[in-house]
C-alpha cells in the first residue's frame, strides 16, 4: 500500500464522513495556484479552500510575516495581555471598509464565530430578538448559523431544533425569473414580496438584524440587482434594523472591489469578514458602526483564540499584498478571462446555462437545456469528478447542487489559469 492509499485509509478509519472531501489525493506542497500532491502530480486550484485564497498558497510576504511573528511568540492571549497585530489590524480594517463614521472591530476565528458576535450585538444594541437572512443565504455551521443557513441538505437535516426568531426573506434571482416578467418588473416583484414578508412574518420593529451576502455563495453566486440591495439597505434604515453585510466569501477583491457592497452603493451597519483576510489561517472580524460594537461590557465579546497573533500578522500582510500587487485589477481581468473561456465553450454545449460574474467571483449553471433551465445536478457531479480526477480542483454549489464556481486564487498565472481551463474544457466534453 503506497502513502497516499494508506493516509485514504486512515481518513476513513479515524475521521467522521460528515467531513467532506471532494479530492481524495494528499497534498504535500502549494505554491500561487498550484497544489503538488504526495506522489507528485500538481493540481491547478479553481476551489481556493472555498474562496481563502486570494493571496495564493504559501505567498513568501505572507510566510516571511507569519515566521516573524512565530518566532516571537504565538499567542498571549489577547484578553490577558495586549498585543500590537490586534489593534494595528482592527485599525486597518475600519480604515478600509466602507462608511465614513467610527469603526471598530472584534477579531474572531472563523466566519459563522463572526456572524453570530453580529447578531449579538445587533441584538444588544437594538433590545430586539428576531433575525433575517435569505433564501438560498448561508452563513455557517454553527446551531445559531444553521438556523440562519437556507439548505436543508447537507447543511441543517437532523441537526436541529434550531436557534428561534430567525426568519428568511425573499432574494431575486434574475435567471430563474417568470418568462413573461421582465428583470424590472420581476425586481419591482420582488421588492413587493420583501415588504409583504414584514406584513405575513415578521414584524420589523422585532428585528435586530439583517443579515445579508452582497453575492450568495453556498446559494450559486446569485447577483442580485442593485436596486434590490438598496431598497433593502433603505428598508433596514427606516425601521432601525442593523444592516450586516457578510462579505466571508465576496470579500478581499474577490469581487474586483475591496468588498463587494462597493459595487451596490451601500454602506453596512456592520460586515462580517474571514475567509480570504489571513491567506489560510483561522481569523475573522465584525467591522463596521463603533456606537453597536461599542454595546457590549468587558468579558461579554471575545474568546481564547479570536484574534490570534501569528493569524493577525497574516492579515496585515495579506492587506498589504492586495494593495501593492494590484490584485483589484487582476481580479476583474481573471473574472474577465474566465468568463471569456466558459462563453465560448457555451457554443458547444446546450447543458451550460448562465453564466455570471462580478470580478472574478463567477459560476456557470448547469442545465438540462437552455429552454427548460432545470438544474442537472448528476451533469454538475460528473464535470466537478473528473476535473477533481484530472488535475483540477472545481467546486460546485447552488441549492440545487447545480452550479459550477470558481474561486482560483487571484494571483495565478496566465499559464496556470491556461491548463486549468483546458482541463475544465475536457470535463465538460
């Protein structure tokens, strides 16, 4: 029995099947886009550890930060002793979210950690109790998340009961719109239905929060329009709802801005940030209004490892990574090129639905037909094995399990990007 099929053996021995793996290869090394597993045979990675990557596997700015750091020491505990990587990052993220008014920001360890400390001091702060979010939304694993998260399957099923006073409003979704409406209309539709829900529902004086993605990413990188996100935004303002933005998966330049509700023309109450912010590390963070984060007593926020020091010190590089590599840009133009690519072999294939994008955070639908438009969720599987097969490491996602995403780290290379898409093509042939 070689390495590889011995550690495959052990996987299945000692960890829970609950823990998914869709490449069961080991990986040994990475470097920018480009994973070497344990019998040398290199994999191009579309998947980004689900969007953590935007700086690339192993970014020498981002490994010279953490050894640094590593060397002097790897974690006081911030709420025993204070450290500079703390509060120099939770400075330069309220300097760099959107809104021009105090900031402040708790640091964490992973998303669902910051979507709850979200709700909390929403809560908190508006001394009300209920909590909505989206269908299609996701926004963790936690019990307080699951709740908040729209599939059932495999995120929620037996897991429950589930945390109270969370409710999920309607979200447009422009491709699956009734044929005789047109988007306007449909978006007027939706709106109408959104207001409906705080008539049928839930009361809007009862919200504390709002907690919504500016792209869903679980849900199938469903854009929603402008106009929708801002009546939305206007709709929370006028009935004192705190406005959260969960920017875990759109944040960093994924989208080609910093975070994505740049490209909505709101600004957040709060947002919640992971992912991406510490290139692989566990570290998250709710930013945003210092008159909510401000609420809470000493001892009511916090935990033993949010806000680690050597995650920290990733962070800071990371942001410094972003600015100075001028990866903004180049996540339009990798946005742009794979967009490009999936147009074009949409020419051969019928069963390519929709394509989307904004930056480079796009996804192609997988369909029966163009007409029809019914998810072939079998088809998604069968492209997402054999790349996972082939070199390749693809993600899919969407309700209906129907959606391919990509999620490649932002600095790779034309040539990496090149041998991916044309493993991606031989997938769809």
């Amino acid at each position: 029995m070689g390495r590889t099929e011995d550690l495959q053996h052990k996987r299945n021995k000692y960890v829970p099947k609950g823990i998914s793996n869709g490449n069961l290869n080991i990986a040994h090394h990475a470097s920018g886009a480009t994973v070497t597993d344990l019998n040398q045979r290199q994999w191009i990675d579309f998947g980004g550890a689900i969007g953590t990557l935007n700086v690339g596997h192993s970014h020498p700015k981002i490994t010279e930060a953490i050894t640094k750091q590593v060397e002097k020491f790897l974690h006081p505990g911030f709420n025993v002793i204070m450290y500079e990587g703390y509060i120099n990052l939770a400075e330069k993220l309220s300097e760099l979210t959107p809104g021009h008014f105090d900031k402040q920001a708790i640091l964490l360890n992973s998303g669902a950690e910051a979507v709850e400390n979200a709700v909390k001091v929403s809560r908190r702060y508006t001394k009300r109790q209920a909590v909505v979010t989206f269908t299609r939304g996701y926004h963790g694993r936690t019990n307080l998340t699951m709740g908040m998260t729209s599939k059932v399957k495999p995120y929620k099923l037996g897991f429950g009961p589930f945390a109270p006073e969370i409710y999920q409003a309607p979200f447009p979704y422009i491709y699956h719109k009734p044929s005789y409406l047109s988007e306007d209309d449909y978006v007027i539709q939706i709106i109408e239905e959104f207001k409906d829900f705080f008539v049928a529902t839930v009361a809007p004086e009862t919200v504390a929060c709002l907690v919504m993605e500016p792209v869903q990413g679980e849900g199938g990188f469903i854009i929603p329009p402008k106009r929708f996100v801002q009546f939305v935004h206007s709709f929370c303002k006028e009935h004192g709802i705190v406005f959260v933005a969960d920017e875990i998966q759109t944040g960093f330049g994924r989208t080609g801005k910093l975070f994505a509700m740049e490209h909505f023309g709101v600004v957040p109450d709060l947002m919640t940030v992971s992912k991406s912010l510490a290139a692989g590390l566990p570290l998250s963070a709710v930013v945003g209004k210092k008159d909510i984060l401000d609420i809470a007593n000493p001892g009511e926020l916090g935990g033993t490892f949010a806000g680690n020091p050597v995650a920290c010190a990733a962070a800071l590089a990371v942001l410094d990574v972003i600015e100075k590599e001028n990866l903004l840009e180049k996540s339009e133009i990798l946005g742009q090129n794979i967009e490009t690519k999936l147009l074009s072999l949409s020419k051969q294939h019928e069963f390519m639905g929709d394509i989307r994008r904004l930056g480079a955070m796009v996804a192609v639908e997988i369909v029966n037909n163009r007409t029809d438009k019914l998810p072939d969720k079998q088809k998604t599987a069968a492209i997402t094995k054999y790349a996972n097969e082939n070199g390749l490491l693809l993600l899919s996602a969407g309700l209906k399990g129907n959606v391919i995403r990509f999620l490649a780290p932002l600095v790779i290379t034309d040539d990496e990007l090149a041998k991916g898409l044309s493993i991606l093509e031989k997938a769809f042939e």
